[in-house]
C-alpha cells in the first residue's frame, strides 16, 4: 500500500490509482455524488498533490457545484465514459473539487480559462503539471473531444514533461507578474474622482430597454446596483431611478424571477433576462432581497418591498436546514436530467389543469422556448397555490452544505427584512446564535461545521461580521458587537500584510496571490466590505475601534492601481469612501 490507500501497485510494472477514500465522506455533496464514477477521483488536498508529484503525473482538476446543470451533464456525458475514464486513471491523478469550498482555487482556475481560452464558467477541467501549474483547460466537453485532447497531451508529455513542466511555470511566473504589475499600490485617488470614474463606467454599460449592465449575458451586478440605490438616496438623479426602476421592475417581470415562489435564478444567457440558467444560489437570494428591500425605501416602491419580502419567505421555507443553517443552493437540474424542470410546463400537462384556455390565466415567461414557464395573470393567487401543489410533487434538489460567509448574508437581508416585518426576527435570531457560535472557533471554516477544515477565507470573516453588525444594529446586543470587532481584527492577522490582502489560504500555487483591492464580483468586494463595517464600527465607538483605524488609514492611502481604470468593479468601496468623507464633513 503506498500513500494511504490512494494508490496500489497492479503488478511489478505498473501503478494503478484507486479511489481516494476521502471523496465518498467529502463535506461537498457535490464531491460525493464522484464516489461511484468510473474515474478515480480525488478530493483536492495535500496528499493528492503528492502523490501526482511522487508519480511525476499530470494533474486533471475539475471544478462545478451541485447546482449547476452543465456540471451535471459534463459528469454523466464525458466523465462517465469507461473509455475515457480508464485512459485517465491511467496517465494522470484526476482531482474533483466544490467551487464553493475551494472558492480561491476555483478562482485561479477561471482566471486561467478567462486568460488562456478567453472564456470561463462551469464546469472547468484543467490540466496541471504534477506541481499545480496549469498547462490547458476545458468547459464543457464531449467524451471524444476530450479524449483526443487528453491524448494529445499524453504523446507530448511522454516526450518532453520537464519542458512541459518548465513552460507551465514560466507561464504561471509571466501571469502572477501581469497581475501584480495591474494591481501595483498607488496613491492619490481621490474618492470623489473615483465615483466619477464608476458613473462614467456604469452609464457606458447600462441597458435602459431592459435593464441591468451589458447588452449580452444579464447577471443581476448587486454591488453596483446597491451604490446607485445609496446614491440616490443622498441626491435622487431621475437617470439613474430611472435606471434602477427599470432593472428591477424588468428582473421581476421575467424569466430569471420564479413568479411562483419568488427565488431569483443566477443569471440569464440574454439581453431581456428571458433565457435563465434555472440554479438559485443562496447569496443571490440573500442580495437581491436587500436590495429590493432598501430600493422600496428609497425610491417609495411598495412593489419592491413585496418582492423582497417574498424572497425572504422563499428563503426560509426552501433554504432553511432543521439546524437553522440555510443551504447553498437549489439545483437547476430536475430528476430527469432536465435544466429547469422542476418549473417548467409543457402546454399539455397546463391543459390538464387549467384547461384549454389556460393562456387566459396563465402567462408564459419563456414565449420563445418549447416549454412554459407559468406566471399567473387571473386568480393569481389560486393560480399561483395551484402550481405551487403540483410543483411540489416534483422533486429538486439541493445542496444542503451550510456555506458560512453566505449564511452571513442571509442574517444581513432577514435582519433589514425583520425591521420592516417581524415575522422575520425569529429566523434571524436563530441564524444570529448559530453564527456567534460557529465563530468561537479559532479558525472559520468555509462551510458551517466543517471541522476537518484547515483553511479559511477572507469573504468569510467580512460576511459573518456583515450579517452579525447587521442583526446588532436590530437588537443592540453587546455580544454581537464584540464579535464583530473581534472578526474584524482577525481577518486583519490573516489575511492582510502591508497594503495587501490574501483571499484565502489555498493549495494550489497559482491561487492566493496578494492584491491590494479585492474587486466586487457577484457578492461585493472582501476589502470594500471590510472598509464599510469598519467605518460603521469606528462610527459607534472610536475609542474601542481604534485597532481598525490604522488598516483604514492604510487602504485611504494607497490604492490600487486597476481601481481607476475598472471603478465599476470596486464600487463597494468607493463607496464606503465616499460616505466616510461625507460623514467626516458634516
């Protein structure tokens, strides 16, 4: 036996890998659904990267999530494939991991896709010289496709793997440089000049037909909507409420909202939201519920609050786990290998219970598509309990891993939700308790529980104290106060040094690399979070506060350098600068 059970010899001449024995007990349900694959899969750990280095075999790493419907099909189409299958376990160390627990890793991953491919998205399999640098990667591919790539690779890697090797590494050197040279420290970027920079950058990719940002691939871009909805609660622009009323009131309307249970889906492949991809992600429910919520405030729209209200509920009955956790998504692929089919109707099965005059009743959000998606247009809310019933019998799946930063934005929407509806304040109590707790631990775990856990991430810490500062400033308790401070400061120790800060602890050499400002991605920025609850923390109490004052003096004076020229992804901290200033005026 050699490794631990992670690999045997076959006879006196060849190496034969068997299944690492971590993927079936693996915290992912998604890693563990790989336990009976014909590849022999890895988890992503230390032992697994010695052991390529050991063999002097390439790495194959995969990365997708439960959720996702091409994940899905990429592992029963390709992965599955006995062909394939064996001719990987054969010449190289397959590795499969949960872009959810291994977020950095994951990361680097589609940063190489998005550099080397010029495209990116899940799932991605790459591969990687025996020591963690990437050589070439994938989306999704056919089983004949990627074994003649694989093959191709093969030939070359038996003729020439130290050159392969050397090239890769070369490459990852030549890609780090880009990047710290892109993300160089700077001074005198004014805050003020900086917002100007973001305005100019958002009205350039604004959509005033239907909404949101680009003219292609719709995602909702929460962080930047949040600061138009900030701004125009300081100095209402009939533009830019225009804007937002248009984005929102556009997302509700069509087919990347379910109309029946309220759940916002990921993203959508078109222009007018008409094309969804059907997974629902936890933190996009937790976003777009405060920012419907604070948006109904500000711009005075009942409708708004409604919806996010909705949200809310539709967190709590399809997310809540009877531990109190919420899970991290509800999955877009039904049980019949269908993307969407849990909402989804045909005409057929629409007559069945509504009759021929269905359309009367029911208005189709997919009218390009073979199949209905049904918003009800009379009796709503007959109409909406009667598909509601007949959904239920259709099974959904769902990944129940408690991921603990975006438990942190669950607390922060149920807390904004609960000062406008109480209904709310028990779940957010109940999630408040959880999360003090789990963070008595001395190191935060990407997922709730996980006490294998050995590393731990800077969105994390920031997320956790965003949700608890949130549910403080409801029930002003001195505990969650304290804890705060507490994360706060911790996240300092581990993840900043100098002007920098690291993302995450990480395994692979390419991922964790220091940058000075953590862009806003989907969920907003790690360090424009960070500066925001510390400005709100020095705001109640200076004096206790003070240990922030000097990462924030830091972060005011030096910046980075890609933050003037791409404002519109750091608009999280712009700004929390912005206010700071404004506040340190008045």
């Amino acid at each position: 036996m050699f490794l631990g059970l992670s690999a045997v010899w076959a006879d006196d001449s060849e190496f034969r890998l068997i299944r690492d024995v971590t993927v079936p007990n693996n915290i992912s349900p998604y890693v563990a659904k790989h336990s009976d694959a014909p590849i022999l899969w890895h988890s992503l750990a230390p032992r697994s990267l010695k052991l390529a280095r050991n063999l002097n075999r390439p790495l194959l790493v995969t990365s997708g999530y439960l959720s996702c419907y091409w994940c899905h099909r990429m592992a029963e189409d390709t992965f599955s494939n006995p062909e394939l299958a064996e001719f990987i376990n054969h010449h190289f160390v397959p590795v499969v991991m949960d872009r959810e627990v291994h977020v950095e890793e994951d990361r680097s991953l589609q940063s190489f896709m998005q550099e080397t491919r010029g495209i990116s998205g899940w799932p991605v399999a790459v591969i990687m010289t025996p020591q963690g640098y990437p050589v070439f990667g994938y989306t999704y591919t056919g089983p004949a496709a990627l074994m003649t790539s694989l093959q191709d690779f093969i030939a070359n890697w038996k003729l020439s793997a130290s050159g392969i090797s050397d090239s890769a590494y070369a490459d990852s050197q030549v890609r780090r440089q880009n990047m710290l040279s892109g993300d160089r420290p700077v001074e005198g970027l004014p805050p003020l000049d900086l917002l100007q920079r973001f305005l100019v950058q958002a009205n350039a990719a604004t959509d005033m037909t239907f909404g949101g940002f680009g003219m292609g691939t719709k995602f909702p871009f929460v962080p930047q909507m949040n600061v138009l909805v900030e701004l125009s609660a300081l100095n209402p622009d009939p533009e830019i409420m225009a804007f937002i009323d248009i984005t929102l009131n556009t997302m509700l309307d069509s087919a990347v909202t379910d109309p029946i249970e309220g759940g916002v889906f990921r993203y959508s492949e078109t222009r007018a939201w008409s094309k969804p991809h059907f997974e629902q992600m936890l933190y996009n429910q937790a976003l777009m519920s405060k920012l419907l919520l604070r948006a109904s405030a500000v711009l005075r729209n009942d409708r708004y609050r409604a919806a996010g209200l909705k949200m809310l509920d539709h967190m709590v009955k399809n997310f809540k786990l009877d531990s109190g956790w919420y899970a991290s998504s509800l999955s877009a692929v039904s049980s019949d290998g269908v993307d969407g089919g849990y909402y989804l109707w045909t005409q057929t099965q629409l007559e069945e219970v509504f009759g021929s005059d269905w359309m009367r009743r029911i208005e189709d959000r997919l009218p390009d598509e073979d199949s209905v998606l049904p918003a009800p247009l009379e009796s709503v809310a007959e109409t909406r309990m009667t598909i509601l019933m007949h959904r239920s019998d259709r099974p959904r799946e769902r990944d129940d891993k408690p991921v603990l930063g975006w438990n942190g934005l669950v607390l922060s929407a149920m807390a904004y939700g609960a000062a406008l509806d109480d209904r709310f304040i028990g779940d957010a109590q109940t999630l408040a308790k959880l999360l003090i707790q789990e963070t008595q631990r001395d190191n935060l775990s990407v997922i709730a529980g996980d006490e294998k856990a050995q590393s731990s991430t800077l969105e994390t810490y920031v997320q956790v104290a965003g949700g608890l500062l949130d549910w403080w400033q409801l029930a002003d308790d001195p505990e969650v106060f304290d804890r705060v401070l507490e994360l706060l400061n911790e996240s300092v120790v581990k993840f900043r040094e100098r002007e920098y800060w690291t993302e995450a602890e990480t395994l692979l050499p390419e991922a964790g690399m220091g940058t000075v400002a953590v862009p806003d991605r989907q969920i907003p920025s790690a360090s424009g979070q960070w500066y925001r609850l510390a400005m709100l923390m020095r705001s109640v109490d200076p004096e206790l506060t003070e240990a922030l004052a000097e990462t924030m003096q830091e972060m005011e004076t030096i910046q980075s350098s890609v933050m003037h020229e791409e404002a519109f992804y750091h608009a999280t901290y712009i700004l929390a600068r912005v206010l700071k200033d404004l506040s340190g005026r008045s």
